[in-house]
C-alpha cells in the first residue's frame, strides 16, 4: 500500500491520511444514514470497483473508523457501520457537503442521485430553528428515490424509503437545490410542476423551503 502520510505534525494531516483517499468520505457518509451489507455499499456507489471498495473498508477498519458486526437473527447479515470516532466525523462531513452544495448547479452527464446522497442531503441542509413547534412527515419522491422525513419539533428523522402516514407527498421533477438555495420560490416551483403535491398539504411545501436551505 502506498505511504498516505504527509509528514506533518498536524491534525488535519492526520485526518487525510485517514479518511483522504478516493471514495473514504462517501463510504463514511453512506454509513452515517445507515449500517450496510458491502452489497449495499456497492450498489449505493455504482462508481467504485469492488476491489477499491474492499480497500477502503479495511482502511477505514484499521484505523478504527468502520467495524464489521453481525445483525441479530433471523437476518444474521455482515454489515459495515461507523465507529464511535467515525460519528465523529459527521460534524465534518454535513460541512463539507453544505459547501459544496452551493456549487452543484445541474447534473453533470452520467450523475445519479443515490438515496442515501438524498437522505444526506436533507439532513445537511435542515434548519432547527426554522422547526421549532412544527410536527410533520414529509414524503419526497426524486426520481426512483423515495425518502421519508419526519420533523419533530426542531429535530429531524430520515429513512430511506416511506415512513407512515406522511402529511404530505412531493415529487419534484428538477434537482431540488434551486428550491433549498431560494433561486426559485416554492409558489413558482408548484405553478410550473416542476414540484407536485402528489398529497396531503400543500402548505408544506412552502415550509420544506425555510426548513431544508442552502
């Protein structure tokens, strides 16, 4: 294995030695909305080689970032998950993806949103403030992704997949960046379908702009 150190005495050094190389970061965020079976993670990076895959998770296992543990029965399955230290890196991973939210503009050719890039996405951009005393479930359709987000009060729950009786359904047929960034506004985005309310409240919608911002 190539030496990744930088030979220099500092923390930030020894954060890109450990989490620095090609794909560390995203296996790390895809751990964060949930543990996954190395299936999982593939399917989630369609990008990466299954041999790079496997190098990362044993780096990211050596240096105690990532463990193996086996689900109880009757699933029984080998899953991946974040160590104490890797949570850490949450605080870290939600900056970064703020910064380089405001410079996604449109997809670039072959670019996919994965479910758990969406779920992410979400929990990055939430708002405490702007969620005090609201109580709501919201459903969101982006493509072939459907998520559910349940808001409690300034506090956020996201699932990949429905969560039950959602107070509202949204399907957006446009990257939802532009409504999170306020270059379109919420009234312009439902008048040109590039949002449907496919049920529930459409006052919602409005909310989910204050609640979810660039």
């Amino acid at each position: 294995m190539a030496n990744r150190a930088y030979g220099q005495f500092c923390g930030f050094a020894r954060a890109l030695e450990a989490v620095g190389e090609r794909w560390a970061l995203l296996i790390v965020r895809d751990l964060m909305v949930s543990p996954k079976r190395f299936t999982d993670l593939r399917r989630g990076l369609p990008g990466i080689p299954t041999n790079i895959l496997t190098s990362r998770l044993k780096e990211l296992e050596r240096d105690g970032i990532v463990e193996r543990r086996v689900l109880p029965r009757p699933e029984g399955s080998v899953v991946y998950d974040l160590t104490a230290r890797g949570r850490e890196l949450e605080d870290s991973v939600t900056a970064l993806s703020r910064w380089g939210a405001k410079s996604l503009g449109v997809p670039r050719e072959g670019e996919v949103a994965t479910a758990d890039s969406m779920a992410m996405a979400l929990r990055t951009t939430f708002r405490p403030e702007a969620a005090r005393g609201l109580h709501a479930v919201y459903e969101f359709h982006f493509g072939n992704v459907v998520l559910g987000a349940r808001v409690d009060d300034g506090k956020l729950h996201v699932s990949t997949g429905a969560l039950p009786k959602p107070d509202v359904v949204i399907e957006t047929r446009m990257p939802v960046n532009p409504l999170m960034s306020g270059e379109i506004s919420p009234r312009d985005a439902l008048a040109s379908e590039r949002i449907r309310v496919l049920a529930g409240d459409k006052r919602l919608v409005t909310k989910f702009a204050d609640l979810f911002r660039i």
